[in-house]
C-alpha cells in the first residue's frame, strides 16, 4: 500500500477537530490566512483588533477579529506546509469559519513573471502527502473558486495571471528534471499548500480561495531570490489589502 491509496471515505476519522476545540458563537463566516508574521503585525495594529481564539502548534497562534468596511472578518497566521497549514484550516473549520482567503509567496517557473505579480492557481500538481487522505489519487486538484476568485480581481482592477501551480512538500528538492515536467504540465508556480488546503476545503465543504505572489524564480541557469526577504512595509499593506477586499467580496 502506498500513499496512492489512502483515501478512505468509508470509515470516520478516529481524532476529529471537535476533539481539540470548539465551536465559538458568533465566529466569523469569512477567514483571512496569511503566512507573514508581517502581514499579522499589521492586523494586530488594525482599529478595533481584538484576538477572539487560538490554536496550538508548538506555539501559540491567535486568531484575530477585525471590521473592514463594516464586515467582520477573522485573520490568522498559518504555517509553512501542506500538512500544518491543512490542520490549522480543520480547526478553524471546526470554530466556525466557511469561507477562506489563503494569500502567500510563491516561486515561479517562468522567468516573465515579474516579482511581486499575483497569481490565482487553477488546479496545484500534488508533490505533497495531505491531499490523498481528503480526495482520490490524481496528479491534480482543481480549484473550483479560481473563476470566482478572478472576477473580483478584475473588479477590483488587479492584474493577475492564472495558471497550474506545483505544491511540493519538498523545497529543498525542487529538481531541475522535476521543474521541467512541472513547466511543460502547465505549472508557471511552485508553493508548498495549495493541494493540501484545496482537498481539505472540497472534502469539509467549505470555499476556500487562494492567491499567491511571486518572489523567487526557478526559471533561469540557477535559483534566483529576486525579492524574497527584501518586500517592503508597503507591499505588505497591499497584500493584506487585496486579501481584506477579497474577503468581502466572496
């Protein structure tokens, strides 16, 4: 047996969220998840802030609550990786939210793609382990919010591009070969969640949206870092801003 062939929709989980946490009155229906303590500085600062839960991961991770434009929403930070960020969304499920904004980094496989560029993924090629416990066994996971997600950026007058991004557990084994198969399969981006959380929303019936902006680069005769480390304050506040607008729009 393989990991091909861990689906099962036949029989219950034996640990369920519920077990660790619990629903919360009046939890927010739409969620902002960011991957920057950054962009949580921010929120923290926003007027009217106020942290309404938590979560553990080795670490304690508040969950905020803030008004924009006269819509409450909740923003947490997320972790690195498909397994952690897919355990953390179960909870949050679990509090109450249905509705999910997912916004973070990713590489890209395309030298044309500009740092800092947004991308909206289509469907994620699954290089990772979550995505086959939530869904059947197949190289891709659509995105069904993609469209969706799309029509508010151009309502909002945001370039974008859509294209397949490759989700890999692996960062430090993002191969040239594999980069290559990637590429000519579609992938223009490389991230580390988007199969995870797409098979967890899908199975748990929730929408989840998920847009990425891109920093470094795979696509050249070696890695290249290009803004990774160097984004300013201001960037950040677009990028939260974008996700914020978002969240009230879905």
């Amino acid at each position: 047996m393989s990991i091909l062939d861990s689906f099962d929709n036949d029989s219950e989980e034996i640990l369920k969220p519920s077990h660790v946490t619990e629903r919360i009155e009046d939890f927010p229906e739409v969620v902002v998840a960011t991957f920057s303590d950054r962009v949580m500085n921010l929120v923290k600062n926003m007027d009217g802030a106020v942290q309404i839960s938590h979560m553990a991961a080795g670490y304690t991770i508040p969950i905020y609550k803030v008004n924009y434009m006269g819509n409450d929403v909740a923003v947490y930070q997320t972790i690195l990786g498909g397994a952690g960020s897919a355990g953390l969304l179960e909870e949050v499920i679990a509090k109450g939210g249905r509705k999910f904004v997912f916004f973070g980094s990713c590489g890209t496989l395309d030298l044309g793609i500009a740092a800092g560029h947004f991308i909206i993924p289509v469907a994620a090629y699954r290089d990772e382990g979550t995505s086959y416990h939530y869904a059947p066994s197949g190289d891709f996971i659509e995105v069904l919010t993609a469209d969706k997600l799309a029509g508010i950026f151009q309502q909002l007058d945001i370039p974008y591009i859509k294209t397949k991004t490759w989700t890999t557990d692996a960062l430090y084994r993002e191969t040239r070969k594999n980069m290559m198969k990637r590429k000519s399969e579609g992938c223009l981006a490389v991230d580390m969640e988007c199969a995870s959380i797409m098979a967890v929303s899908q199975f748990r019936n929730v929408e989840l949206y998920q847009f990425l902006y891109a920093e470094d680069t795979l696509d050249g005769m070696e890695w290249d870092s290009r803004t990774m480390g160097k984004v300013s304050s201001s960037t950040f506040e677009n990028y939260l801003k974008t996700a914020l607008q978002v969240a009230i729009r879905v």
